[in-house]
C-alpha cells in the first residue's frame, strides 16, 4: 500500500513538474520570439546599375526595385516641390530613412515595385515613376503628385543597407 501512495505522489509530483515546465516555456516563447521580424538578405551589386537607372529583385515573393539616382536627380528631390505632391500621412518609413530622399542614402532609392493603389508595375520614365497600366506619377521618392488619383505613396519596406568594400550594396529587407 505504501509504494502505491509512494508511486502515486511521484507521479503527481512529475505531472506538474511538466505542466509547470510547458507553461513556463509558452510564456518564454512569446516573450522572447522573433516573428516579425524574420528577414531574408538581399546582395545587390550596384556597380552593375548605373546612375540613373533601376534594377528588379525579388525578395519574399515580391518584386523589389532599385533606383540609383544620378546627381541630377538628387538636385532634383533638393529643390522644393513639395506644392506638387500630396502630403500623404500614411507613410509608415523608419525612423532611421531620410524623409526627403525617403531612403538611407540619396544614391539609392529602394521600394516595392508595384503601385499601391492598383497594384501595376512600375517603371522609371522621364524622371518620374510611373504605373504600367495606368496614368499615375511618382516622383524619384515614390512620392505621389497631387495630379494623380493615388492616395498613396510607393511603399518601402523595411531594410537596412550597408556598402562593403566590393561597391556591393547589400540590403536587408524585412517581412512584416
């Protein structure tokens, strides 16, 4: 009789050893978790694209499109034109990006290249962007000008970018 109770209370000690043990792993998991924040990197050699004009990548399933603006076009985002665009709040850019380029370095221009508002491609045109299927403008940030129906600006995703030593722009984008 004894080793039954004895048995009993060992196996009862056990069972909420792992339940505490389960619980305890649940919290931690989800306190400590990376969702959201899982990246895929993206290795750009900008050598290969020449001032003035945009590449295509794909990053999580999506086409990513880089400008690398010639100085021309980076007097041109200098100069205030801000009576030609919409002043679109929605903009969700990180903290760390320049408002006015929009992007971590004037050089390079870094968005989804797709409009948001019907989901075209986008193509580089006459120092404007510009939806394949549709009369919309975008000027060289992905700014939407206030002459188009848009509501909002081209999207770009959260990244980081650093330069290595081989000219190579290496950009991590985020997917969240």
């Amino acid at each position: 009789m004894k080793d039954k109770k004895l048995i009993l209370r060992v196996a009862i000690k056990l069972m909420t050893a792992v339940a505490v043990g389960v619980i305890v792993y649940v919290l931690f998991s989800g306190l400590f978790s990376n969702q959201g924040t899982e990246r895929e990197i993206v290795h750009i050699d900008v050598s290969a694209i020449k001032p003035g004009e945009t590449r295509l990548f794909n990053a999580f399933n999506k086409k990513l499109l880089i400008l690398h603006r010639n100085s021309a076009m980076i007097n041109m985002l200098d100069s205030d034109n801000s009576k030609l665009l919409k002043d679109v709040s929605t903009d969700d850019l990180a903290d760390n990006l320049n408002k006015k380029y929009r992007s971590f370095l004037p050089k390079y221009f870094v968005a989804y290249a797709y409009d948001p508002f019907y989901g075209c491609e986008i193509k580089l045109s006459a120092d404007v962007f510009i939806p394949v299927c549709i009369d919309l403008k975008y000027d060289l940030s992905g700014r939407v000008y206030r002459s188009s129906r848009a509501e909002e600006n081209l999207i770009v995703p959260r990244h980081d970018v650093e330069i290595d030593m081989e000219n190579r722009m290496i950009i991590s984008i985020y997917n969240n």
